[in-house]
C-alpha cells in the first residue's frame, strides 16, 4: 500500500516517524518472502497515539511488524501499510536485577547483554531470533523455559483505547506460545526481573542451548522457527518427521530435513508456494494422526 494523502505525509516529521516507500518484507523476515509495502519508522513512543489517530482517521490499515523472525507474509503488494519501532540507544537499562528493555531491542543482544552483568534466566532464549516485543507477545520459549516467568511490567499502545498503558505482570497471562494482549495491541517496552547468577554459569548455560540448538535445528537457513504449535502433549516436529515428509517441497519451500518443524525457503520460494506446503503437510498430519496443527508462525496474508 502508497500513503498518499498530502496530510498525513506532511505530519509524520513532527511526530518523529520516517516514512519508507514500498520496502520489501522478504527482506525485512528471517523467510525472506512476502511483498512490498509502505513503511513507518518510530522513533518516539510519544508520538504513537497522533499517529494511530492519523491513520484511522485517512482509512489507512496497518499492522505492527516486530523483528520479522515468526512471520509469513503474502506475495505482491500488501494492501496495508506496516508500522515498525526503531530501537532507541540504549535499548536496555539494568538497576539491580530489574531490566528496562525496549520492545525494539534485540533478544539475543538483551540476554548476553543482561548475562554480563550477571543477570540469568534466559539462557534458552539465546538463539531465538527476533525482537523482545516478539518474543513478549508470543511468550517465547525454549528448553523449560518462558520469557512470561520474568515480566514484572510492560508499556504497550493500546489500540481499543487509543492511549499508552503500563501493564503489571499480574494483569497479563502468559500460556504456551500466547498471551492475553490484543491483536492490535503494540508493544513498546517490558520491566523484567532476572535472578542473579554469575557470567560464567550463565555462559555454560548459554553455550548448553546452543549446542542443542544447533544440532536439532536449521540454523543457517531462511525459516520462521517451528511452523507449527505443538499439540498437548504431542510433538508436531516428530509426527511430520513420522511421516516421512522431510525434504517434502512445493517450489523452494521445503520441509527441513533437520528439524520437521522448520520449514525453509531454499531459494525463492513465493508465500504461495510455502503456503501450500503449511496446508499439506497440515492435512496429511490430520488424516493420519486426528490432530489439528495450529499455526505457530503469525501469517499476514491478504
Ligand atoms: N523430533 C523428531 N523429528 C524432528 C523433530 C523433532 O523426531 O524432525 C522429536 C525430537 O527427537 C524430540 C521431540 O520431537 O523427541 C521434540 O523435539 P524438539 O526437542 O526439537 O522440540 P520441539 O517440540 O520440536 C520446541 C519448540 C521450539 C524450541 C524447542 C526447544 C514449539 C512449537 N517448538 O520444539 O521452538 O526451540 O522446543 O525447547 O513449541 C519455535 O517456537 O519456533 C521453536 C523452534
């Protein structure tokens, strides 16, 4: 989508927000796939409520886009635009063992950068790619562990009240891959409280999860991490794999041979492509198995 209203170009310097013309979100998500779209940048948090006010105002639809790791975006031209935090500098701020993090930051950065000061917990995250509003939103996790257990508070714009809010930890339920913020909710910044521990306990930790990581996962490759939530008790990686349906492609799209899970664009591989890919390999997960996938990577397609 082109912004095209003369007004709406004209107020977005006062408010801070740099305006991107038809950037490319395949280069913009771990998959490299989707279209094009016009882009906001903001630098203010301030100014999130003026903006929000502008668009709805001029009828211009519009998604928030984190760090692009979780995500599967249509081919061609989106018919909204996308709005996108810039990270201020610092991103992250400790006082003891709280952690002041913007939502822009990025969450491997902000777990190294926590562990170096001595601050532990979140050594599962490492290798997560994305941003800590993604991570924040989905509830992150990995080896036994949830970004969820250590949110004290979060600041976020609230859409259905149009206003900036700060959240306590209580007032949030933080579930398996989901939490209880709106759709349209945006985050803007987490207070996280992390116990101590000493660098090197960390670091062995760190170096534990990446290891497994490593081993089990493709890392290198363009993918959006697990395709598919996990069903209770079950493993959608290992019913796939059961399959036999590693190294099933539809074009460039391809089921990982790693990690059944993972599905990767191996090329140039179109969001239609990918698409057919999640649909089959869901279906034939269905007949032979009576589970219903749910999708775990977020799909914006028109
Ligand atoms: N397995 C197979 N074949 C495969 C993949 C897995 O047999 O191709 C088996 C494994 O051997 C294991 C079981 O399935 O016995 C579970 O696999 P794994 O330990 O790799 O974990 P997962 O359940 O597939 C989850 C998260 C990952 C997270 C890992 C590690 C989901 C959907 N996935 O994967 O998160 O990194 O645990 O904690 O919850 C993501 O969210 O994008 C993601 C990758």
């Amino acid at each position: 989508m082109h912004i095209e209203d003369p007004k709406i170009i004209a107020a977005l310097p006062e408010l801070s927000v740099e305006l991107r013309r038809a950037s490319s979100l395949a280069e913009l998500t771990s998959l490299a796939i989707g279209g094009t779209t016009d882009l906001l940048r903001i630098r203010d948090h301030e100014s999130i409520p003026g903006l929000l006010s502008l668009l709805d105002y001029h009828g211009v639809p519009h998604s928030f886009l984190g760090g692009g790791s979780n995500l599967l975006v249509g081919d061609g031209e989106l018919p909204w635009i996308v709005l996108q935090l810039a990270s201020p500098d610092p991103d992250v701020v400790l006082e003891g063992n709280f952690a002041q993090v913007d939502a822009a930051a990025d969450l491997g950065r902000m777990v190294t950068y926590c562990a170096k000061h001595d601050l532990g917990g979140m050594e599962g995250l490492i290798g997560v790619p994305g941003t800590v509003g993604g991570a924040l939103r989905m509830n992150a996790g990995a080896y036994g562990m949830q970004i969820g257990s250590y949110v004290r508070e979060v600041k976020l714009y609230r859409a259905a009240n149009r206003r900036l809010e700060i959240l306590r930890g209580e007032q949030i339920s933080f579930e398996y891959r989901h939490t209880s913020f709106a759709p349209d909710d945006m985050m803007l910044a987490v207070k996280l409280e992390l116990p101590s521990k000493p660098y090197k306990e960390i670091l062995q930790g760190i170096r534990i999860c990446n290891e497994k990581r490593r081993s089990s996962q493709p890392l290198g490759q363009k993918s959006a991490g697990c395709i598919f939530k996990n069903p209770p008790g079950a493993s959608a990686g290992r019913m796939i794999d059961e399959l036999g349906l590693k190294g099933l492609s539809v074009g460039d799209a391809r089921v990982s041979d790693r990690h059944a899970n993972f599905f990767v664009n191996a090329g140039k591989a179109s969001a239609k492509d990918m698409l057919a890919l999640v649909a089959g390999v869901r279906e034939r997960v269905h007949r032979a198995f009576h589970a219903e996938l749910e999708h775990e990577v977020v799909i914006w397609n028109a």
